[in-house]
C-alpha cells in the first residue's frame, strides 16, 4: 500500500478506477477518480516507454500492451498481475474484442497482429503481414482494423468465425502512422506519414474503398521538423466536425465529418500531440511536442478560438477526461506528477505523485468502441 493515500473501504467499484503509466519503471498507478488519490502501484510489467491499454467489459482488468512486446493483464480488484506474456520483439499498441473475449496486439518485430484469449492470454491467431502494423482498433462484429506502415495497406480481420478472415484494402496512402475509428465503429480515418493527407474508410460498406481527407493540405508551405508524431486516439469529434492534428505544423486542422472537406484551422502554440474532446463536445484540449510541451491550450468548439492556455509543468505527455468530462487529469513527465482540472474554471484541483507518467486511461474505456 502507498503511504498516505486515501483510507479504502473493503469494496472499491471499478467504475471509479484508473490506470496511469509509469514510463521509466515498468509500473503502472492504481488511481481513485473521487478520491483523487493513488491507491495502488503494480510493478513488473517490462518496457512502457510507449505503453497502452484497454480495459475488460466489466472493467476488472486492464490489458497494458509494452513497447518490449510485453501484455501484461492487470487484475484492478486484487491489484496484481494476473497474467503476463511477451508475444513479440517490438510492440505498438492493441485492441479488445466487442464482446471482451479477445485481445490483438499490433506489432514493429517481426510486424503482423497477434490475437490472444482474454481469459488466458493463449494465442489463437498470428497474422503476418511483412510490415510493421499500426492503427490497430476494434470495430463491431469481433473485427480489428489496422494499417501497415510500409506498403499502405489497410486490412479488416473478421474473427466472428473463430479463424480470421482478412480483408485487404490497398492504396491508403505512404506510411499510414496511427488510425481512429468513430464511436459508432463505422468510420476509421488513417493519419499519413509519408504525404500530407489523411485517409478513410467506411466500415459500413461491404468494400470499403480508400476516400481522401485533406489531401495536400500542407501544400505550399516549408515543413517544420517533426518533433513527436501526434497521435490520432488523440482526435476530437465535436458535434459534426473533426478535430485532428496537423503534422509538422502548429495547428488543429476542422473536418466535417460528413463529406470529410476542410472547415477551419486553428493556429496553435506548438505542433499538436493529442487534440481531444471533451465528452459533450464543448471544448478540445490540446498539447504538444517537446520544445513547447510544457503547455496545454484550450479551444472552444463553437468559436474554434483558444480561449484558455497554460502552463502545468515539463513534458505535459497525456490527457484524460473523467466520463462526464467535469474534469482533465493531466500528466506532467519531468515534474513527476498527474494534476487534475476543473474543465469550466479551469482550477487546479489536485495532484498526485506518479513516476514519469505518461498515460491516463479510466475504466471508463472499457465501454467505448476504439478505447
């Protein structure tokens, strides 16, 4: 037990939990949403350097996916791990299954997407691909969607039959390097590395085909060095438009959702990591690559103008909004800390030690498509 955390009752309701990654140590933070307090730090989990997770369906266990190639499940009820695997060389991120019973890691080393029991962490299916895979989501059907790197592919794995049945979509773009898919498991959107440009696809349609977004949308103008890749989990859905960062730019780029043409731009401190919504769609957070990342700027939704910045420490590297989204947590890397927000008033309302923390996810998650 950590000391001088909150006093704990003999039941704690998984609904108030959170994880927060410990990047240097392996470890990861068992936090109280209402208490505003750490609970529990569980160690062992190998490489988190670039770390993720999801959460079970009744948000009992999380799923940490390391960069060592490491899943690790984390029982959030005896604070422990429960199980643990290392499935390949180089890992970057994973998915869970709609109906909880499956777990897919995507993979740099050797590349291709491994699916796992959830219950056991058995493997039940390798998918080679010949590339490094990213963008990995679940969509509806017991399907993941994800992309390669290296050939531009975009591929749909069906396991509603047991063994997967892969679909294969050609010509998304040069180096897709992250992917979303809506809430509503229909529209997955691939960010492009190697061109300015964004890619969708229609989940809905029996053959999705490659729709453009924004092609070119830098053309014209000299690049800036891209300092940190910014992350499309990261997006925003504000009403009928999307929120996405710009690569090597210093602003938001305003999508409509709809028929995917260009609205607006905001003009932003820096070059943009994580762009997200709060849930009710009012404002967008934002923060951004080293050397500016040490503040965070606040748009609102209805204007598309910053109408709050500040500073809240050294290597700001994540946010996460509680499910009604009163409130942010903030992670702040080089200052050792998580602070958390009041989201109208923008007040500090309290912190907790963590160390190098980086990702905040709340079991929340466990009940959105593509969390």
């Amino acid at each position: 037990m950590l000391s001088g955390t909150a006093a704990l009752a003999d039941t704690v309701a998984t609904g108030d939990l959170g994880l927060v990654i410990e990047r240097a140590t392996g470890s990861v933070l068992l936090i109280d949403q209402s208490e505003r307090a750490a609970l529990e730090r569980i160690e062992g989990l190998g490489d988190l350097s670039h770390a993720s997770l999801v959460y079970s369906p009744d948000e009992r266990f999380a799923y940490v996916f390391g960069r060592d190639g490491g899943l690790t499940k984390v029982d959030l009820v005896e604070r422990e791990i429960a199980a643990r695997v290392v499935q390949a060389g180089n890992a970057i991120g994973g998915a869970i299954s709609d109906d909880g019973e499956l777990v897919a890691v995507s993979n740099y080393e050797p590349g291709g997407v491994r699916i796992f029991d959830a219950d056991t962490l058995e493997m039940v299916a390798d998918i080679p691909t010949g590339s490094k895979t990213i963008g990995l989501v679940d969509a509806p059907g017991r399907r993941f969607v994800f992309s390669l790197w290296d050939a531009g592919e975009t591929w749909i794995a069906d396991m509603s039959g047991g063994a997967p049945e892969i679909t294969k979509i050609a010509g998304v773009g040069e180096n897709p390097y992250d992917a979303l898919v809506t809430g509503n498991g229909r529209t997955y959107i691939a960010g492009l590395f190697g061109e300015d440009g964004l890619t969708a696809l229609d989940l809905w349609d029996d053959t999705p085909e490659p729709m453009g977004v924004l092609p070119g949308y830098g053309r014209g103008e000299a690049p800036l060095p891209v300092y940190k890749m910014p992350h499309l989990e990261g997006w925003a859905l504000a009403g009928e438009e999307f929120v996405l960062p710009a690569v090597g730019r210093h602003e938001v780029l305003w999508v409509d959702a709809r028929d995917f043409t260009e609205t607006a731009r905001t003009q932003t401190h820096g070059q943009p990591v994580f762009a997200m919504a709060r849930p009710d769609g009012r404002q967008v957070w934002v923060n951004f690559a080293h050397p500016l990342n040490d503040t965070v700027q606040v748009i609102d939704t209805v204007t598309k103008e910053v109408v709050h910045s500040f500073q809240p420490g050294p290597a700001v590297l994540h946010m996460e909004f509680t499910a009604r989204g009163h409130e942010v947590w903030i992670s702040v890397r080089d200052a050792g800390k998580v602070l958390v927000y009041d989201t109208q008033t923008f007040e500090k309302l309290g912190e907790i030690a963590a160390d190098s923390p980086s990702g905040i996810f709340f079991t929340a998650r466990a009940h959105r498509t593509g969390l």
